[in-house]
C-alpha cells in the first residue's frame, strides 16, 4: 500500500522566491505595472494563488489553459460500458440522466477549471451536508446540490497525527446571499489533484511553471500596440525635391497634419513635395521574434503546441500530427479524472460499484478525419438528390 500521508511541510526554495519580471505585472495592485523587478511570491498565502485566477480569467493563454482545455476535455462526454468496453445501455442510460438532471458537465468543468488553477479542487453534496448534525445549514437555501470548492475559497485542515486532510473549511453562500462558514469533514468531499509530485492533496497549478512566460506575453501584448504604431509602422517623413523650399506655413501645416493622422484619410501635398513613412531604423519592426520565445517556452512546459496555443495551423498535415497530440494529453488527463467520476457516481447513489468502466469518447477528431467525414456526407447527400430527380 503506497504511503498517502500528506509530506511535511518542509520550507524550500520554491516555496517563498522572487523574480525578476522587466515588463511587470499587471495584476498586483499598488504596484507599478511597468516594472516590478523584486515581486517576491510566497505560495502558501493567499495573494499568489489569486494571481493565478486572475491569469485564467484575463489572459488569453491563461483562458486556454483552464476553461478552454475543461471543456475540450468534456466535449465528447463518456459512456458507462462493460469491463470488455461494450456499452452497457442500462446503467449508461441511469448515469446519463443523472447527469442532465444535475448539469454534471458543467460541474465537472468547474472541478477541472479550478484544479488546474490552483492545484485542487473537490466536489460537495449539500444533500449529505444537511444530514449531518450542523445547525448552521438550518434555512440555508443552496444554489444547486452539488458545489466545487477550491484552494481560493477553502482551507484544507490537516490531522496532526496522520498528516491527512480532515476538515474542508469553507464560506457557504445560499441563494438569499447569507454567508456561513462551514466545515466539510474530508470524508464527504470529492477531492480531485492531477499533479502531486510535491504534495498528495495541495496539488499544484498548471499556471503556477508558466505564470511568468504568461505575464511578459501579457504585457508584450498591452505594449506591442503602440511599440509597432510608433517605431514599426513608421513616421510621416516628407521630402522635397531640389525647386521645392519648406517653408514655415508648409511646416506648420504637415505638423497639424501629423496630429490629426488618426483622423484624416488623405492630404493634398504642393507640387514637389512627397510623403513616405520610415520606423526608427529605417524599416519595419516584425514583433514575432519577441513572443516566440516566450511561446516557444509556454509550449514546452505545458505539453502543447505552440500552434495550437496561437490558434494556428500550418497546412493539414501538420494540424493532424498537432491535433492527435493534444488528444493524447487530454486523453491523459481523462485517465487521471476517471476515479474522481467512478468514486462520485458510486458515492452519491448513482449506481453501485461493480464490473463497470467509464469509457471517455474520443476527445477530438482530427481536422483531417473531420474533412473526410464532411466530404463523404457531402457525396451522400448528392447522390440522395440525384436518385430524387431520376424518379
């Protein structure tokens, strides 16, 4: 039996360090977003973990990571079948229900959203919550029955003799806005953490080793704007020829021109003069040498395409070979999910434990495959048409 005895909490390097962030952070408030060079990040306070909820919830990478990777997860949905992989209609059928009745999915994007965050999340049942001997529920009025709690908004408490979780506490929020805090005794929480290399429960974020390539992509993208109107698009340069002369009403007049350049749609130049736009060094600046770096190393800590991080495909073959690898890590992560699905359906009553699996459709056909399919119900739909007008 493996030991499940939560580690010591042991200070280490990791645990309280600073880096050094040149282009800032945007998110730290009173600090100044244009350089915060000794940001120092404590991982057992509460300050840092928000930071990563705000990353998931105001960067596009961050976004890409947590509730677009959660619902790519669950977008083909899973089936209840046989340990040989035949599906099993009866008890499919009951879970399947079970599962509109109580908008499953969406809790179970919540669950996954949350645990890749900050590092764990957990499923509750209010139902079982009222059973217990806990006054502070009397007139409670809960949103739905089942709800996810966090890292962000529940404190796990640890047993000083085992070192095992043994009280969730968290604030409760009904539907008439009253606030209790509770405690969930761990036995009743449905804890879910896909990386515990350093801890069996805390888990750890998936933003947490690419929060800071994230932040200067961040930053580069508030800047880039006004970096490439400036020094990359170019400056108004205007030149005359040799008969030509500029004198001071021709000056002022192109200086209120440049002015106004967002405004106007032309302008009417004297004879022998002309207008070119030069950036700084003469030429165009191309900004993608500055994000492929930080790409480049958010692809390789995270297991995904820089590609498909971008939104990109670069031919169809090469989308198809992207494609199936990021069905193999949500493939993956599926496996990993599986015993927080099996543990709740069995705990809540759904169905018994017994000779049953959860078997998780495919979770993306390839953009090949999808063409393919596309084509041939094009073709079967043209031949139905033909065999129409022949009769």
């Amino acid at each position: 039996m493996p030991d499940r005895r939560r580690k010591a909490n042991k200070k280490s390097n990791d645990s309280n360090f600073s880096y050094a962030i040149d282009s800032g952070n945007p998110f730290y408030e009173g600090k100044n977003t244009s350089s915060i060079s000794n940001t120092k990040i404590n991982w057992n306070t509460e300050t840092d973990y928000k930071l990563l909820q705000e990353i998931a919830e105001k960067t596009p990478y961050g976004a890409i990571l947590t509730d677009i990777f959660a619902s790519d997860v669950l977008e083909n949905w899973f089936d209840i079948t046989d340990k040989d992989c035949a599906m099993d209609d009866n008890l499919d059928q009951i879970v399947q229900s079970f599962s509109e009745d109580n908008n499953l999915q969406q809790l179970f994007h919540n669950t996954i959203y949350w645990e890749r965050v900050v590092g764990w999340s957990g499923i509750v049942d209010f139902d079982v919550l009222l059973n217990l001997d806990n006054n502070l529920l009397k007139g409670i009025v809960p949103k739905s029955r089942f709800f996810v709690i966090h890292r962000n908004n529940c404190k796990i408490i640890y047993d000083n003799e085992t070192l095992l979780p043994k009280i969730y506490r968290t604030n409760y929020t009904s539907k008439g806005t009253k606030t209790v805090q509770i405690d969930i005794p761990a036995e009743y929480v449905y804890h879910f953490s896909s990386k515990t290399m350093n801890d069996e429960y805390e888990g750890e974020s998936i933003l947490k080793r690419v929060m800071f390539e994230i932040l200067y992509l961040y930053s580069l993208e508030r800047t880039s704007d006004k970096t490439y109107t400036r020094y990359g698009s170019g400056f108004p340069t205007f030149k005359a020829d040799k008969d030509a002369k500029a004198n001071a009403d021709f000056i002022t007049a192109t200086n209120s021109m440049i002015d106004r350049m967002d405004q106007v749609n032309g302008v009417v130049l004297p004879p022998g003069y002309d207008i070119d736009f030069k950036g700084a060094s003469g030429k165009e600046i191309d900004p993608t040498k500055y994000y492929d770096i930080y790409i480049s190393a958010l692809s390789g800590g995270v297991s995904i395409s820089k590609n498909k991080l971008i939104g990109m495909d670069e031919g169809l073959q090469a989308a198809d070979i992207q494609q199936k690898n990021y069905s193999k890590t949500l493939r993956g992560y599926q496996k990993l999910f599986d015993n927080l699905i099996r543990n709740f359906i069995i705990g809540v009553g759904v169905i018994a434990d017994g000779q049953w699996k959860i078997t998780w459709n495919d979770p993306a056909v390839s953009r090949k495959e999808q063409l393919e399919n596309d084509l041939l119900q094009l073709q079967v739909e043209q031949l139905r048409q033909q065999v129409e007008i022949a009769q």
